[in-house]
C-alpha cells in the first residue's frame, strides 16, 4: 500500500482554483443534505503559546471519504516568512480506514478558503458585480483575487493592508498574472467605497470593515476571523447585512464578527439566516433585492478539507506526481 505525500507545491499544481470551485459547491450542498458529518473543531491553546493547535475531522459522501485536518494557526507569524496556518491533511480510505494521503494543509487552506468564498460571491452578489477591494496581502488575499476572478468579471481591484510595503509587494507581484491594475490604497475605507464585492483577510482583533462604508447591493466574504474574540467587520455591517455562513455551529461558537455583534443585543439569533449550502440547495433565499447588502462568513469546514485531498489524491494517480511512500497493509499494484 502506498501513501501520497504533496507538498505545497505539490497541491498548487493539483488543485486549480476553477476545479476547486465546482468542489466546494458540491460538498457545500451535500452538506445541506446531510451527507457528511462534520465535528465542531476541537481547539488546544497552550499556555504562552501565542497561537492554537486546531483538529477538523469529517466524513464526506461522496465522494467517500474520511480524515481531518491538523493545523496550528499563528496570527504573530506576520513577517516571519512562515504562513500564519500550518499543518497536514490526512486521507483516510472511507471502507478499510487505511492511510491515503498525508498533504500539506497551508496550500490547501489558502485555495479551498477561497473558492468557497467563490461559490458564496457566485450565489450571492450581484451578477454584474466587479469592483473588488480585498483588505490584506497574505496568502488569502492572493488566492481570493483569483478565486473572485473565476466567478466574475473583475473590472477593478483595490487593496488595502496595515503594512503600505507588504499591500505594494502584493500588487507588484500579482498584478500582472491577474491581468488588471491593482490600486494599493491608504486606508480601508478608500479600499472600499464603492466596491461591490469585499473580501476581508486578515488577522485582525478588531474591525478592519465599517457598515457605513460598504455600498449598498455589495457582497463581502467575511474570513479572517476565526475566534470568537476577533473581528473584522463590525456590528452594523452584521446588521445590515443578509447574513449567512459555511457552517452554522461554527459560526454560533466560533465567529467573533457574530458572537459580538450578538453579545452587544444588536442582533437576535434568527438574524443568521442559514448555510451557504442550503442556498445552493435551494432551501433558503440568497440576496432578494439589487440592494440588499449579503455576508458571508467564512469559518472553513472539514469536508471544504476533503473534498480537496481527495481530489489532489486522484489526480496524483492518475498524473504520477507528488512522493508515494510504501506503508503497511496489501501491497501496491
């Protein structure tokens, strides 16, 4: 038996962000029909450790598959050439239980993150929708102008990060790949007025993303912010908004843009009106109206995990490429 090693580059070269996309939508709705299983993460923080260690795991249908992600996320890692998520994802065969694939969760994370805030853009802004402001410059900022640009037809981009050098090293390198200029702006709310889609990536404690700046009729991918203690987007952007997330425990125990904003009385609990995965299902209405101002927040799920590694597990059979290991069990063929 043999199991698949991929490194980052590895899973770059697998996983492209358009098949990524169509990936995500079809295990967001398989969720919605409960065809996975799918944990609340269970979280370490050690004492004087400035930073966590998270495990997901999660069954997912089809198709079939078991594992988990293991993956510690270090928000100080700003600057230090490391990726502030660090980790593995482990395939697991959903019959004998054996080892598939051990593949590195930091390239993974960076691309699936970004093709289901894809999917949510698709299925929720406005079809015409293409002045993007992306506030952040690490790897989530890179993979969501790309993972925007596979949905829709981006006009505009405009960038904003707490660091002006790291927002113009940014700009320098992707926007020719990206084919269009991208403006690095000196304050968020430049980045902002006036654009229909947002997509909000960074480490944040506190709101980097005011309702009063967001245009009415925009879309904003909410991912940053992934403890209950940190936000990006304030709470009058929360209660404008036609809200809605990934995966709703999630976001009821782990989404600090909802649990303050509900901490505060603004907002009752019916004003997150569903999963992402039942508006693709059809189960719950999406935007209503040119207007309507629609968040998604964005936790990252365990199938998001899956629906990846095993994609990156089929296509490195049938390419030959990534690092095959001899591991117990029947011999490989």
């Amino acid at each position: 038996m043999r199991v698949l090693f991929a490194n980052e580059a590895d899973v770059h070269a697998l996983l492209p962000m358009e098949r990524c996309v169509a990936l995500m939508r079809t295990a967001l709705v398989a969720h919605a029909r409960g065809d996975a299983l799918l944990p609340l993460r269970m979280v370490l923080r050690p004492p004087g450790v400035p930073g966590v260690l998270a495990v997901m795991p999660g069954w997912l249908g089809e198709p079939a598959g078991l594992g988990l992600k293991v993956v510690s996320v270090m928000p100080g890692n700003l600057g230090s050439g490391f990726d502030s998520h660090q980790g593995v994802v482990m395939l697991f065969g959903a019959v004998h239980g054996e080892p598939l694939a051990i593949l590195d969760a930091t390239a993974i994370t960076s691309i699936r993150t970004a093709a289901a805030s894809a999917v949510a853009t698709d299925a929720l802004a406005r079809p015409d929708a293409g002045d993007l402001a992306i506030l952040g410059s690490g790897a989530q900022a890179r993979t969501h102008l790309e993972a925007m640009r596979a949905v829709r037809t981006v006009r505009r981009v405009r960038l904003w990060s707490r660091t002006r050098e790291r927002a113009e090293s940014f700009a320098r390198a992707h926007a020719a790949a990206a084919g269009i200029a991208i403006e690095v702006c000196a304050g968020a709310e430049d980045a902002v007025r006036g654009a229909d889609l947002v997509c909000t990536t960074t480490a944040s404690r506190e709101p980097v993303l005011r309702g009063d700046w967001v245009a009415p009729g925009a879309h904003v991918n909410a991912v940053g912010a992934c403890f209950p203690t940190h936000r990006e987007i304030d709470t009058g952007l929360v209660l404008r908004s036609r809200f809605f997330t990934d995966n709703r425990e999630s976001c009821t125990h782990e989404a600090g843009d909802w649990l303050l904003a509900r901490a505060e009385g603004a907002i009752p609990e019916t004003h997150l009106l569903g999963e992402l995965g039942d508006v693709l299902a059809g189960g719950i209405e999406g935007r209503r109206s040119h207007d309507d101002v629609t968040v998604y927040e964005s936790l990252g799920i365990a199938i998001e995990d899956l629906a990846s590694a095993h994609e990156i597990h089929a296509r490195a059979l049938a390419m030959g490429a990534g690092t095959w290991l001899e591991w117990g069990g029947p011999p490989s063929a």
